[in-house]
C-alpha cells in the first residue's frame, strides 16, 4: 500500500493505494482547519483502516500542500499548519514521505483523468508537444506548469497565483484601487478565488452603491459568503452577484491567458480547484473565451489553445499517488 493525500485549505482527502492501481481504497474527506496539524489526521485516518499500528503495510507517502515547498516541508498558505516530510516519515512510522506542491500533485494527477473528468471551455486544437498550463481557483489560486521535452514532461509548482492584479479597463482598475486600499498589494489570490469572489461583491456593493438584500446578506453571513455570490450569480437571482461572477470569470480568464503565454502552453490549459465546476454554466458562456484570447497581436494563437475544466475532485489525489509509486521502493 501507499499512502496519498490532497491537503487544502478548506478539505483535505486521504487515501490508500495498492501500486500498480490508481483506484482509491478507503478515501475520506477531512474539514481542514478542524484538525491541528497533518500527523494527528492521519493517524486518525489510518486508526479506522485495518492495519496492525501506524503505518504498518505502508511503503511510501505523498501529500500535495497548499503552499510553496522548499526541502520537503512547507507552511500551508490557507491553513495554520507546518508540514515536514521527515517529521512525517517519523511520526508515522512510513517512508519514504514526499510533500509537494498541491498544483504540483494535481499537474501529475492529469494523465490518470478520462474523457467524462474534463468538461470543455475553448475547443481549440492541442499540440501533443507543446506545454501544458494548470490554475485552481478554490479557498486560493493555485498554479502550475507541464513542460514537455525530449527528457518527457516535467512538472513545476508555481506560487503564480501570488503575482501583482494587472486590471483591465477602468471598472478593474477601480477594483485594483479599492483592494490596495485594504491589502496593500493586490494579487490574483485575492481576485481570483473564493475570497476573491467575495472582495469583488464587497467592491460592486460599494462601487454602484447597491447594497446587498437582506436575504442574500443573511446567506452570506450564515454560510459559505463565496458559494452564496456565486449560486446567486449563476441563477441570476441577484444582479450584483451575477455582474461579481462575471468579473472574476474574466479576471480569471485573463490571468490564464497569461500563464499560457509565459511557456507558450499550445498543449491545453486546465482550470482545477473547486469553482470552476460549480461555475461551468457560466463559463461556457463565451466571456471567458473571449477574455482569454484577448492578447492583442496574439488573439489567433490563443483562440487555438484548448481549455478544459478539470471535473473529477480526486486529481490532486491521484497525483500524489502516482508520485509515492514512482519513488517507493523495489
């Protein structure tokens, strides 16, 4: 067996594996921030398994971090936790223990994906050579990037998301300018993700002086402010939230845009994380499509650059999996 687990901010997903498969046995699903570190939850995980103590049966881990990775350990960026591959290879009596990058782990996960895990964006015409792009809107936005060579493909964490907000038009600016206000500096994070859905409503409200209605307001404040904007958005149940949805979908499709220029990504783009499914009505809408390909005297390359929607919630997962099997031993 081997160990695997897609660590987010909001969730975390653990699973064993029996090499050479990628089928998941005993998956679960974790609230986050309701555990106080990795190691506690994954002995909480495998005291359910039948395993005789910690550990015993397994011969390797990976786990896909919302963070940067640097040696093996890192500080998730949305979660109050450290992660340490060799404090885990020890605690838990496993090894050898890997902790990559979440986008890295998903980036890895793509070729286990089928036909039915996509759902298509911007047809376009892939180039089976040619680089491959990855963005994760959810609790943040995650990056990454698949280069392929003659040594095959390899895959770089990107912390991308972090990068300055470049707006466009005079609406995005205004939106620049009341986020820099409060932040400071303005990234796509904070743009581009469910808090960034959030920020863009607060800013609409604000901007056009259209406060939010009762009911939403008591939705937003009594459950998931993100999920609220975005139902509301997308059943067109509020303009204000519909308009927020609109503008992050673009701001979205821009930034996309312009990872796929920065390694000439003609092999796809894919759009991970947790919004984009739910969203995908109003992606397909053509906006994105539009914004995306909105690179001037490069609009016809990129109008040919497929995008696809990543629909199967276990990518991450199935990456880390691929990638304990790949290092355990002989």
């Amino acid at each position: 067996m081997i160990l695997a687990g897609d660590i987010g901010g909001t969730h975390t997903r653990l699973a064993l594996f029996e090499p050479p498969g990628l089928r998941p046995l005993h998956l679960e699903v974790f609230a986050s921030d309701a555990h106080d570190g990795l190691a506690g939850l994954v002995r909480t995980y495998l005291s359910g398994r039948d395993l005789t103590g910690p550990g015993a049966g397994i011969e390797g881990a990976c786990f896909g971090v919302a963070g940067p990775v640097q040696e093996g350990r890192t500080v998730a960026v949305n979660l109050a936790w450290s992660v340490d591959a060799a404090e885990l290879s020890e605690s838990l009596c496993v090894g050898p223990v890997q902790v990559v990058n979440d986008l890295e782990a998903n980036a890895w996960g793509l070729t286990a994906l089928g036909p039915d895990d996509l759902a298509t964006v911007v047809a376009g015409e892939a180039d089976p050579a040619g680089n491959v792009v990855l963005l994760s809107p959810g609790t943040g936005l995650g990056e990454a990037i698949i280069v392929r060579g003659a040594a095959g493909e390899q895959v770089t964490a990107s912390e991308g998301g972090h990068r300055d907000f470049a707006p466009r038009g005079e609406t995005q600016v205004a939106l620049y300018r009341f986020l820099a206000a409060q932040y400071g500096h303005v990234s796509y994070e904070r743009v581009c993700s469910g808090v960034g859905l959030v920020n863009i409503h607060r800013f609409l409200c604000q901007h056009e002086y259209e406060p939010a209605p009762d009911w939403l307001q008591q939705e937003m404040d009594e459950g998931d402010a993100a999920g609220t904007v975005s139902r509301a958005g997308l059943e067109h149940r509020d303009d204000v939230c519909s308009r927020a949805l609109d503008l992050m979908i673009a701001i979205l499709a821009a930034e996309a845009g312009n990872l796929a220029l920065s390694v000439l990504a003609t092999g796809g783009v894919y759009l991970g994380g947790g919004i984009p499914p739910r969203i995908l009505p109003r992606l397909t809408e053509g906006g994105f499509a539009r914004a995306f390909a909105a690179k001037g005297r490069f609009h016809e390359l990129m109008a040919n650059v497929p995008v696809k929607v990543i629909l199967n919630d276990e990518a991450a997962l199935l990456g880390a999996a691929r990638r304990a099997m790949a290092v355990r031993p002989a």
